[in-house]
C-alpha cells in the first residue's frame, strides 16, 4: 500500500507525500527480505533524496544482513552526487562501506585510494605514506591498511603533536622518514616515524588545545553554533567521549568561571537535540560523540531498551511521539506492544496498568493510524482504587492527570470522595486546580473545606502544598469567609514554611535539596512581589510583627536585599521593633565567650596551622609524585582537604578576634542576658525547666546550655523575674514564665 501511495502522489507531482510513503515502502521491504523491490525503490529515492544519508545508511543496515554483495552495489549509487560535489570525506566513507560489504574488490579499493589523494593532494609524505601503509599491495588486507595509512597521513609539515614532557610541537620540516618539530621546550628536535608514532600525540587543527592557542575567541561563543563546535572538539581531543568534569576544566580556561553554569545549561541543550552527541546511561555525566549521527527515533528506542524502569521507558515513547511521526518501524512497535502487554493483562490492574491505559488512551485519541487493540475498560480500572491514586501521584504529565480524574469523575458514582483523596494525598499540579473547579461547580463545598483544611494543618509536613492552598485561597477571598479561614494566618504560615525549608536545606536534608531550592524562592517572590505580604502588614499585630522578624533573621538562605525587604516594611509599621533590633545587634555582634573555651579554640587554631597544614602539604607532595593528576583520587581529597583546613583555620581566626570573655563581675542579673543561669516555669504543664545562656561556642542543649544566639535564647534576652516568654517553635507557640535568674558563676572567669 505505501508504495502504491508514493506512486499515486508522484504522479499527482506532491513530491513530499511520495517521498514520505516510498520510504516507508523501503523499509518494509528491506525488513521482508525482497531485494529486487529493494534495489528498485533504493534507486529511484537516490534520484529524489541523494542527500539523506542517514535514511540510506539506516536501509543498509538492514539488508546487508543478507545481501552483503549486492548491498555494495547499493551504496556505489551514492557516490556521484558527492564525487560531483567534490566532497571526499563522504566519498571516503561510502567507499569504506562498500569495503566492509566486499573486501576484495579490487575496483573499489583503487577508487578510495584516488580519493584518499584528492583529499591529502597538498601532502608532503602523501605517496610515500600510501606506499608504506599497503594501501596498494592488494595482498594487504585493506582495514589494517587503512588503519596504517591514518596513523601516518596525521604526520606533515606544518601539523601540530604533544609530547608529555616537552608539551604542544609543530612539525616545521620532514625529511625522508623523520621529522623536525619545535616544541614549547625543546625547538628544533628531530625524530623519526617510528618513534613519533609511539611517543607522541597528534592534535588535529581543530583540537582544543590548538584553538585555545589559536583563537581562543571561537570557543567562546556562547550561540547554539558556537557551543556545538566547541563540544566537537573538547569530544574529539578526549577520544569522543568526555565526562562533565573535562568539558569544564577545558572551557573554564577560556571563559569566566562564573560563566560556566549558563553555558553547560545550554551546552546540555545543544546535546539533548543534536544527533552527533550522546549520554552515556551507565554514567550519566558521560557524554560522547557519535560516529555516525544517530537518528532521534534510533537514540529514543536505544534509551527505552536500556532503560529498566517503568517510568523511563514510559518518558522515552513519550518523547517519542512527540517528535517523530515514525510509527512504522520495528522499534516503535516494540515499544507500544511494552504497554498494550501490560494494559491488556486484566487479571492484575496495577499502578502499571493505569498507566499503560492512560498512554494507549492517548494515543489512540491523538493517531488514528496507530493500530492495536485495548481491552481495558474505565471501569475495570476503578477496581483498584488505591493504585489509581498512586499512578496520579507519580505522573509528570498533567495530561495524563486530568485523564484519570476525568474517568473518576465519568464513571464513579462517589467521585467526590476521590477527588478529595487525591486532593489530599498527592502534589499539587494544575490538575489541582480542575479538582477544585469541579467540587464548587457541583456544590460540593463540605468535601472542599475538608481538603482545604486538612491541607492547612499539615504545612509543616508539605510546605510545596500549603503555599499552593494558600494562593489558590486568596484569589477567592468568599471561599476563605465561608469556610471561616483567616487570611493573616494563612500568610502569616507561609513564614513557617519559609522557616522549614530553610532548616531542610541546611541539614542537607537526603532528596528534598533541589525541590527546596527551588520553592524557596518561590514562596518568597509570592510574599514580596504580588503584595501578599504587604496587605499582611496592614493588618499585621506587633507580636506577630516581632516572630516575623525573628524568623526572617534567621534564616541564612535569604540574601541581605530579600531580608531587608522584609525588615524595612516591618520597621515602617512597628518602629519600636527598630530600636530592639538595633540594640540586640550591638550585643549579638559581639563573640561572647567563657575563658575555658577561648583557651580550648586557640589550641585548636594552633593545632590546624602548625600541625594539620604541614601534615597536609606533605599528602599533596607526595600525592603528586603518583602522576596524572586528573585521575588521582589522593592528590584530589588531599586537595578538598587543604580547602576545609584554611576555612576552619580562617573561620576560628575571625571568631577570636571578635570575641569577648564572659565575666562574672559583667553580667547583670536583673534580666536574662549571657552568663546567666535561669529557672522558667513552663506554663503547658506546669514543669520547672533550667537554662544556662552562653555563646555558641559552649551551647549544649543535653546540658541545658543555649546560645545567646539561637531562637530560643533571642526569645528570652532581656526578660525579667515574673515575665512571660512566648517562643515560636516551627509553628508551635511554648509559653513560659521566668521564676529566677542567677550568674552562671562556676563557668565563668
């Protein structure tokens, strides 16, 4: 039928539709085996198409399984275009094909050696070089031949080599079967063939060492162009492959480190949708440069059979049939019958199942021309509730959401509850906001306050969920009234939230990193920007005003800029809240230490610079005796550990020459201050409870000594006898009443 097809849109002169149908026959009839049909359509698409080689090349593949003579054949039918075009690289290559396919043609071989001499014609060494490899000694074997010739044609005047002790050389004169090359350290050097060909390093004109000596300029373009042809040759210097770590190394000697991560961003794009280049799935920070370019439907199948899990082979025939309308090849059909199998095996409807069914839905909604058969039903699915639930909560697609809430919603009488389950549940994605939608629209407000509510009580276990409800219900200021939620609250929780992910991130909490580096400056721009905070501080209450600001002063992952936003807005409103700031700084400003470990931190300090350091500078020296220092493990840790020796050496340096020593005779005891020791009444359950306020340096919560410095110490600074203390602790308010206060005498000076 294809071919039928490409024959009726030729004749209707629609060249495109011919050529997308003649193609579609070739390939069908390269995999059926009939050779004669083969040769017909393969010769009538090198007329229409001779440039789209990689289609051809993909056909070869495919019938030289069988017909390794006659596919030689083939292949000659490619060389006048680019004979006429004068373009001997690809002759070169076709002609190596048809050596591949044949051997011993004698004709063939001949060819390639007329266009090998096209190519180098301007070679010094170019006769002496064909003679010597055997290229012409048809008793040679023609591969390890060719394999001789390209060892010994890099090897001319004017070509540049790398010796490892002597650097970069250029090749300034050759004299029979030895060189003249002047390296960087040693001019004027000759050497012969033979052990240049064991003891040096050609670098090609495009190599990146060459470049950077050349025009270093080129390298840094940073256009999709230029950033490819930068890759090409970092990849081809590095044997075609290069992990991240090179790719930096080489291009952070030519533009700024500060650069750096906006052009890899870009150079990963370039990557991503380039066929020369690919990712290693072994190592993922592997990159390489193809042979030959690999198609995207070739890499996409490649990646779904190598790929073990579930959700990535589901990600690639995504990828897939969004852009590539190939869906008659053998590797397309091996994917979608991955998924059919699966849809269709009815007796265990799982979290595969749904989504198998959800894709197979998809594709038969989108390409009527996709043809299989899908025996699930929507109803069978709702079978198994609690994988459906799971399945929306681990799609990426939001398509493939709204799918599964639309088969809830059409096909289960009580869809509301699972609506409300999901709401609950799972993370919030625009798909949310069709949940929300649908329950006002059907007037189902009791499940929705509940789903609000419940999402609202637990902003510390999901603060990604909570700043969704909290938009979400401040576009509809009814919706907040009818429910009785407040709107302070609701903005003053999103400092909580702040607070949370702020802590998460500095204890380097295990998968949360990215997501919360990302929220982060979300929820922030949500506040600052778009007024929330603002119409907050209208109505705002000084008590809340001063946790505010204890919270935002101690958060480290927010900038200066951003803080001070904060603080000014808080200061216009409450200035009184100034001054404590103003006053409480002058004291926490200052290092405030016991004698005991001032002593403890100089010996430190001194253990690090006269012991540690030299202790480490030795590991290095004789790390660096090891060689290759790219690859070596110790020089490197030695290295990371020479890093954190002089920040801790500089960190304790700055603390003791700010420090202060706690004195007895200093400290007042008429409000809680450091140095004191104090008794608080804790008004939840009536317990005594004793603290000791000191400096960071001594803080020990197992022995009840806090920092001055902490939340909780700031909280309880300048407090007298009878006073009561609030503290905000991660959204939960502990209420204490001072009951005595006394000098921490036996650990001060």
């Amino acid at each position: 039928i294809p071919r039928k097809l490409a024959s009726y849109y030729e004749k209707d002169e629609n060249t495109e539709e011919s050529i997308f149908y003649y193609k579609m026959a070739l390939k069908r009839y390269a995999k059926s085996k009939s050779f004669k049909i083969v040769e017909d359509l393969w010769t009538h698409l090198v007329d229409l198409i001779p440039q789209e080689l990689d289609f051809f090349f993909q056909i070869k593949d495919e019938i030289v399984k069988y017909e390794s003579e006659k596919t030689s054949l083939l292949l000659f039918l490619l060389l006048p275009f680019y004979q006429d075009k004068d373009d001997y690289n690809m002759v070169i290559n076709i002609l190596k094909m048809v050596l591949d396919c044949n051997p011993k043609d004698k004709s063939t071989r001949d060819q390639l050696v007329e266009a090998l001499r096209k190519k180098y014609s301007h070679h010094s060494q170019l006769e002496e070089y064909i003679n010597k490899s055997g290229l012409t000694d048809g008793a040679r074997e023609v591969k390890q031949a060719l394999e001789n010739f390209e060892k010994y044609i890099v090897f001319d005047r004017g070509n540049f080599v790398f010796h490892r002790s002597w650097g970069i050389g250029k090749i300034v004169d050759c004299k029979e079967s030895s060189f003249v090359i002047d390296f960087e350290t040693k001019k004027n050097h000759t050497m012969s063939l033979k052990i240049a060909l064991t003891s040096l390093k050609t670098l090609s004109e495009d190599h990146i060492w060459i470049q950077k000596k050349r025009d270093p300029d080129s390298l840094k373009q940073d256009d999709p162009e230029g950033i490819k042809n930068a890759l090409i040759s970092i990849f081809k210097s590095y044997n075609n492959k290069a992990t991240m770590k090179e790719i930096k190394k080489e291009m952070t000697e030519v533009i700024p480190l500060t650069s750096w991560t906006k052009w890899w961003n870009k150079a990963k794009q370039v990557m991503k949708t380039s066929s020369i280049f690919g990712n290693s799935l072994a190592k993922r920070d592997l990159y390489f440069l193809r042979d030959k370019p690999l198609t995207f439907e070739e890499e996409t199948i490649t990646n779904f059979l190598a790929n073990s899990q579930f959700d990535g082979k589901l990600s690639s025939i995504t990828d897939y049939l969004k852009h590539s309308s190939d869906i008659d090849s053998d590797g397309f059909q091996q994917m979608l019958n991955f998924f059919v199998e699966i849809a269709n095996h009815k007796s265990m409807v799982d979290e595969k199942t749904i989504k198998s069914f959800l894709l197979l839905r998809k594709i038969k909604r989108e390409n009527q021309k996709i043809v299989f058969e899908l025996k699930l039903n929507p109803y069978e699915l709702l079978s198994a509730e609690e994988d459906l639930i799971s399945a929306y909560s681990t799609l990426t697609d939001n398509e493939f959401r709204r799918d599964i809430l639309d088969i809830v919603k059409k096909n289960d009488p009580d869809w509301e509850s699972t609506f409300l389950i999901i709401l609950k549940e799972s993370k919030a994605t625009k798909a949310h906001n069709f949940i929300v939608d649908e329950l006002i629209i059907h007037n189902k407000m009791d499940e929705l306050k509940e789903g609000y509510t419940y999402l609202i009580d637990r902003y510390r276990q999901s603060p990604e969920n909570y700043f969704w409800t909290a938009k979400t219900l401040m576009l509809t200021p009814d919706i907040i009234d009818q429910f009785g939620f407040e709107k302070k609250r609701l903005t003053f929780n999103l400092f909580h939230c702040l607070d949370i992910i702020n802590k998460e991130i500095n204890t380097k909490k295990t998968g949360t990193q990215k997501a919360n580096r990302k929220l982060f400056p979300q929820i922030v721009d949500y506040l600052l920007k778009e007024n929330a905070f603002d119409s907050y501080v209208d109505v705002m209450v000084e008590s809340d005003a001063r946790k505010i600001l204890a919270l935002v002063n101690s958060m480290n992952v927010l900038d200066e800029k951003t803080r001070s936003q904060f603080t000014i807005k808080l200061f216009d409103k409450f200035p009184t809240l100034m001054k404590e700031e103003v006053e409480v700084s002058k004291e926490l400003h200052s290092f405030l230490v016991t004698k005991e470990s001032y002593g403890r931190k100089q010996r430190e300090l001194q253990n690090i610079i006269n012991v540690e350091i030299p202790n480490n500078s030795k590991a290095i020296g004789v790390a660096q005796e090891l060689g290759d220092l790219r690859e070596n493990a110790d020089y490197i840790a030695a290295l990371e550990h020479q890093k954190q020796l002089q920040q801790m050496a500089s960190t304790l340096n700055e603390e003791l020459n700010r420090m202060k020593i706690l004195l007895s005779d200093d400290v007042d005891t008429s409000t809680i201050s450091p140095g004191t020791s104090i008794e608080l009444m804790n008004l939840e359950n009536n317990q005594a409870e004793h603290y000791t306020i000191l400096g960071e340096w001594e803080s020990n919560m197992e022995k009840g000594i806090i920092s001055y410095k902490s939340p909780f110490g700031r909280s309880l600074l300048g407090a007298k006898t009878k006073d009561k203390v609030v503290y905000d602790h991660g959204g939960i308010q502990k209420k204490y009443e001072v009951q005595k206060i006394e000098k921490a005498a036996e650990l001060l000076a």
